[in-house]
C-alpha cells in the first residue's frame, strides 16, 4: 500500500503525453497527424482510465485504512524560505480524482462521435486532456502555491474551450468574460495566499492549519486581518464556482462545445471552487464571519440560479443556471460546517449534471438535422417539442437526469440534497425555508425544459416575416452591446391561457411565447421529412433521429449513476450511526474538522424533513405540467385554467406579478446591465479621460517644452555679434538674474 501512495504523483502526469504528442504532431507531420486524427481518441481514453483504476484503488485504501499521506521535496531552499513540491492524498483527493476521471473517461467517448465532423477535432483532444492533467493536478496539490499553479492552468483550458469556436464573436466574448471575472477572483487569491503565508510562514496544509489553530487558540493572530485573507481566499472560490456577484460568466460559457459545458459543470472549473472550500475549511471554521459569509453567499447563488432558470429559452443555458444553483446549495452545507453533506452532493450533482448535459448535446445534435435550423435555433427549447417519438433513448436519460435533479426519491440528488436541507433547519429556519421552496423551483424549471424540448408535438415557429422588429433584448455584459440572442415578444400571461384553451379545443397545439405555430401531423411521423408553405415560401425540415452509439453508450453509463450512487451516503446502522461508504470513506478530514464521524443519523426528522421538500419538488413538477403540456384538453368543463382566467379584477395584478417575474428571469436579473453600467461605461468613460490627459497634458508638457526650446534657441542665435565675451557677459548675466530670484522667495 506505502507503493501505491508514493507512485500517486504520477495521477496528473499520465495523461499529458497525448497533448504533447499533438502538438509535436501537428508542429513536424501535420498532414499525416491530421488524416489519422480519430486515432488520439484511444489514448486520450486509454490513459484516463489508467488514472481512474489508480483513483479508485486509492479511495478503496481511504476506506479500509482512513489515513492521510503527504509526500513533497524541497524545490527552493533559502535561509528565510523554503518552498516544496508534493502531493496530497486524503478523502477528498481521493473523490475527486475518481469524479474527474469517470466523468471524463466519458465526456471523451461522447466527444469522439460528437466532434468527428469538426475541424478542430485535435485541438479539442488536446484542451480536454490537459484540462485533465490541470484538474488532477490541482486535486492532488499539497500546498497553496503548488495549488494556484494548477488553478490558472484550469482557468487557462477553461479560456481556450469556452472560445474554441473563437470565430464567432458571441464565442470570442464569452471566453473573454469568463477569463477576466475569473481573474477578479484569482488575484484575491494570491493575495490571500501570501497574507496568510505571512501569517504562519508556510504554504503546506498540515502545517498551515497546525500553525493557525494555534495562533487562533493564543489569541496571537489580529482577527481582522485574518477575516480579510480568508475573505480573499474565498473570493477565488466565488469566481470559479460561480457564486454571486461572480456568477456572469456561467451563461455565457455554454457557448463552447457541449462536451466542453458537461466537463465543466460536472468534475472541472466549477468544482474547483467547492474543492477549495473544502480544503481550507479547517482555516475557515475557526473564523465566524468568514463561515456566516459563505453560508449566505451560498443561500443567494441557491435562490438567485433558480429563478433566473425560470423563463431561459436556450436549454444549456437553463442548466449552466441549474448548476449555479446546485453549486450554491454545496457552499451553503460548507458554511454550516456539513462537510460531508457538502461533498456528498457534489458527487450526485456532477453525475446528473453530465448526465443532462450530454442529453442535451444528443438533442442539439439531433435538431442540426432539420434543414434549416442554425446553432442558436437547435438549442431553443421553444423551437422543439415532440422528440419522445424520435430520439427515446435520450429522452429516457434525459428524465432519469431531470428526476435526480429535482430531488425525487430515491435517485442520488434526493439524498444529498436533502441531507442538506435538514443540516439547514438546524442551522437558519430562513435558510432552510429558501432552499426548500428553491427545491420547487428547481422542479418547475427543470420539468419546463424536460417538457419544452420531449412532450407535445414538433412545432415550427416563424416570427418577423414582415421585416418588422420585435422588442429585442440584447445581452449586455462586460464587454458591451452583444448580438441578440433571442427575440422577446411582451406577452399577457392570462390572455395566453384564454388563447390556449382555444386552441385545445380545437385540439391544435398551444404556442408559449410564439405568434405562429405549424402544427406536424402524428401520422406522417415515419416519413423523411416534410414540406410546409408558410406566406408562400418553402421551407423543408428532416426529422431530428437519435445519437450514434457512441454517444449513447456514455449517456447509458451515466444513468446508472443517478440510479445508484446515492446508496454511497445511506445509514444502514440499526443504531442510527452514520456508517455507511462516504463516512468512512471521510472520516480522516472529518477528525481534521474535530467534528464526530459516526454522528447519529435521526431517520424520523429526515423523512419529516424530506416530505416536505418532496411535496414542494412535485408540487414545482404539477405547476410545470399544467403550464407547458397540453395534457388538460380533457378538462373542458372544469378546468383550472380557466378558473385562474376568470378572477376578474385580479387579472392585471396577477398580470403584472408574472410578467415581472418572467422579466427579472429573462432579463437575468438586470445583473449583466448593471455590471455594464457601473462597470464598463464608467471604465471606458475614465479610459478616454486618462487618455485625454495623457495625449494634452503629460505630451503637450513634452511637446511645448521641446518647440519653446526650438524657439528660444533659434531666437538666441540672432542675438550677438559672434564675439566670445559678449556671449560670457549674457551667460554671467543669467545666473546673476536667476541668483537674485532665489535670494528674493527664500528671504523675502
């Protein structure tokens, strides 16, 4: 076992080869290396898995033996410093590393077939692979220094998969965005990783948290200047998990490849942020404000990523939100000391997550098929509908995913999640309210994309045909004014019901958020393709068909694991001790928190506590069936609908509360806008007056010195009559002059 623990520091090393053997390729032979393209697929495959049997024999050894291993040597040697090289095996690298190479040994399996047909198949290979060197690297750090190196390395391959279609500007924008507020959390960072090196003179775990509990305990250490390290610490982790006020660039991301999105929001640059917090939480648990503070940063990403799910149209939007969301119900368990908790659902989280990520790249992939359909159109959810009947296999997936999600049981998310909002009650009754109503949130919206994109019938939507343009909204970030990503149209939600309960009655398929609708016939569902004549134009649509086997295989996998993983964190003790596979896979860095590893497990107060939160995810799952599937046709006599319709003076308030609320969802909460504001107008506003000055004030200084010498001297040479005394006598002359003004500001 001592072998096997000294040989981990090759976990990040193994897949690097494939990378440089790319570019070496690509840089001698790029003929030959670009022909045989799809053969570094294998490696890629191969070499990741070589990692993930080492991942998970190491965590078999966490289990059996629940021990730490630290091995590290000396890289600098100085009188007054030292800085070393090493890594790190404990619980958490050891879940990780499994979590990285799992997921990724099949987002790169996905990627094969979902990429085959890109240009920059390759390049692609190349960024994932080392995205997972960067992320194993990081994992298996053990100290700061060894940990922000790999931390820029993961924010560089996010920055280069984020653009990897870097020809389109919304692309090139996205990437960009998502560097620079990323930079914004990686400077506090470092400064918090010097502050608190100045603090106890080390960069090593063991002996930075030894050093600053002691510190702490003697009452030896200014509490405000450790707040404010540990503050900036912990805003690298907002940044990089998406936390509020940093959440901006999570949307705007998803314009990668979607093998790129699942990678990211399952095992990668957002879960870097939360395994940060983890591994410092025994600096952050002595400090209070520092622990209320992420508990509440982490309460308003969990509301806030769930509302602005609400009224999204494009599907990988709507997740990128999801995770927002998901993400801050695991800082919330950190800031409530719920380690365990915590990591328990960042592993439920990232399985599903994937899970729908690359459902959601199945159904992308399968919409790209109609004639006619541009990136933008395949991944809008309103522009879908009907795809149960032709890609099943996706949609089986595609549900299982959504069900673990919202916290059904007994999929692996209802355990985890749960577990959390009973941590919350004990906690904060108001936190542990907000997160259980945001669970019905998380049902509503993530059944409208279920729905949208799976149920009803095909519908092909025109809008704008008349050359007139609606109210557009144009996403405004950082960088300014972007193209459109969607047309708005301003709607009334209860004329919308009215409209709708007409059209049920005539058993014609109801249009949300869109003026036309052509309806395809269920009959005609095995023919190729179809014709329609909208406004005398043709326009031919082939049916959307389901992914390649390969593309499935990886989706089929990863629906085990909702169904299984959550059995991971169970209590099967009759005691009611926690026992189970996470705890005592755990226990080592849950006695590092001097909290008790076999706690009691209270099965009364957490079913109590889950009837509840389960009630409210149904209850979001009904609200999402009556709004957006026409299943209530039947209900002609009495209909809810329509008893919600006939209110009568209640009507426009109602009215009005809806609309806000789909605006301050649509519009992302008018964040993006005020960042422009505040941020970039004011920016560019002080550019201009620094450039301004630069070009009238520090030049012309330059400038007017230069062309007055220019003068002066060409005013002197006309001066004299080319004798040497005479030029002595004005020379005597000017200091004399310059002596009497110096005599006269110093003495009168």
């Amino acid at each position: 076992m001592e072998n096997t623990y000294q040989y981990s520091w090759i976990i990040p090393f193994v897949p690097l080869p494939v990378p440089m053997l790319i570019g070496v390729g690509l840089l001698l032979f790029p003929t030959a290396t670009k022909n045989l393209h799809r053969m570094w697929a294998f490696p890629s495959i191969l070499l990741l898995s070589i990692v993930m049997i080492f991942s998970v024999d190491l965590s078999i050894h966490q289990i059996d033996r629940s021990c730490i291993y630290q091995y590290v040597w000396s890289w600098t040697i100085n009188n007054d410093f030292s800085l070393e090289f090493g890594h790190f095996i404990d619980p958490l690298t050891s879940i990780m590393s499994v979590l990285i190479t799992t997921v990724g040994i099949l987002v790169l399996i996905y990627s094969d077939n979902y990429m085959s047909h890109d240009q920059g198949y390759l390049r692609f290979f190349a960024y994932m692979t080392f995205f997972n060197t960067s992320m194993l690297g990081l994992v298996t750090s053990s100290n700061l220094i060894q940990i922000y190196i790999f931390w820029e390395l993961v924010g560089m391959c996010s920055y280069l998969l984020i653009g990897f279609w870097s020809t389109r500007p919304i692309a090139a924008s996205a990437c960009q965005k998502a560097f620079v507020t990323n930079r914004v959390g990686d400077f506090g960072l470092l400064l918090g990783i010097l502050g608190f090196y100045w603090i106890t003179g080390s960069f090593e775990f063991r002996d930075l948290f030894e050093i600053f509990n002691n510190l702490i305990y003697n009452n030896e250490v200014n509490l405000l200047f450790v707040t404010l390290c540990a503050f900036l610490l912990f805003a690298g982790a907002v940044a990089k998990s998406a936390q509020f006020p940093l959440h901006v660039w999570l949307p705007d991301a998803m314009e990668g490849p979607t093998p790129i999105s699942a990678f990211i929001h399952a095992a990668t640059m957002v879960a870097a942020g939360i395994f940060l917090v983890a591994r410092l939480l025994p600096l952050f648990i002595v400090i209070p404000y520092i622990m209320n503070l992420i508990s509440l940063i982490g309460i308003i990403t969990v509301f806030l990523g769930a509302t602005l799910a609400l009224a999204q149209n494009d599907i990988k939007r709507s997740l990128a939100y999801s995770t927002m969301s998901q993400l801050g119900y695991m800082m919330l368990a950190l800031g409530m000391g719920s380690y365990r908790a915590a990591l328990f659902h960042l592993i439920t989280h990232a399985y599903s997550k994937a899970l729908l990520f690359l459902g959601s790249g199945s159904i992308i992939h399968s919409m790209e098929a109609i004639v006619g359909y541009s990136p933008d159109k395949s991944q809008n959810m309103v522009l879908m509908g009907g795809l149960r009947k032709h890609v099943p296999i996706t949609k089986t997936s595609f549900l299982l995913g959504t069900l673990s999600l919202c916290g059904i049981p007994p999929l692996a998310c209802f355990w985890s999640k749960d577990e959390i909002l009973n941590d919350s009650w004990l906690y904060s009754p108001i936190f542990a309210i907000i997160a259980c109503f945001t669970a019905g949130f998380t049902a509503f919206y993530m059944f409208r994309i279920y729905l949208l994109t799976f149920e009803g019938h095909f519908n092909i939507r025109f809008q704008n045909y008349s050359g007139k343009k609606n109210n557009s909204f144009y996403s405004i970030s950082i960088w300014g004014k972007e193209e459109p990503k969607s047309i708005k149209t301003e709607i009334s939600l209860f004329a919308l019901l009215k409209k709708n309960n007409e059209l049920t009655m005539n058993n014609e398929r109801p249009s949300f958020f869109s003026k036309n609708t052509f309806r395809i016939d269920s009959k005609v569902t095995k023919m190729p393709f179809i014709t329609i004549f909208p406004f005398g134009t043709t326009k031919t649509f082939f049916y959307s068909h389901e992914s390649d086997s390969t593309m499935l295989f990886s989706m089929l996998v990863l629906v085990l694991f909702p169904l299984f993983v959550g059995t991971i964190g169970i209590p099967f003790d009759q005691e009611g001790v926690d026992l189970d596979l996470l705890s005592r896979l755990l226990t080592p860095s849950i006695n590092l928190l001097h909290q008790n590893s076999n706690h009691f497990f209270d099965w009364y107060e957490f079913v109590k506590n889950s009837t509840f939160s389960v009630s409210i995810a149904y209850f979001g799952i009904v609200l999402a069936s009556f709004l957006y599937k026409p299943f209530y046709s039947s209900f002609q006599n009495w209909n809810i609908l329509n008893l919600v319709v006939k209110r009568g003076a209640n009507e426009i308030l109602w009215d009005k509360i809806i609309n806000f609320i789909y605006d301050w969802s649509y519009n992302r909460a008018y964040i993006d806008t005020f960042y422009a504001i505040s941020l970039t107008e004011k920016l560019r506003e002080l550019a201009q007056l620094t450039h301004l000055f630069d070009r009238r004030a520090i030049d012309g200084i330059t400038n007017g010195v230069g062309i007055a010498s220019f003068f002066v001297g060409e005013s002197i040479k006309y001066v004299g009559g080319s004798r040497i005394s005479f030029y002595l006598l004005k020379f005597y002359l000017f200091y004399v002059l310059i002596f009497f003004f110096i005599c006269y500001f110093f003495f009168f």
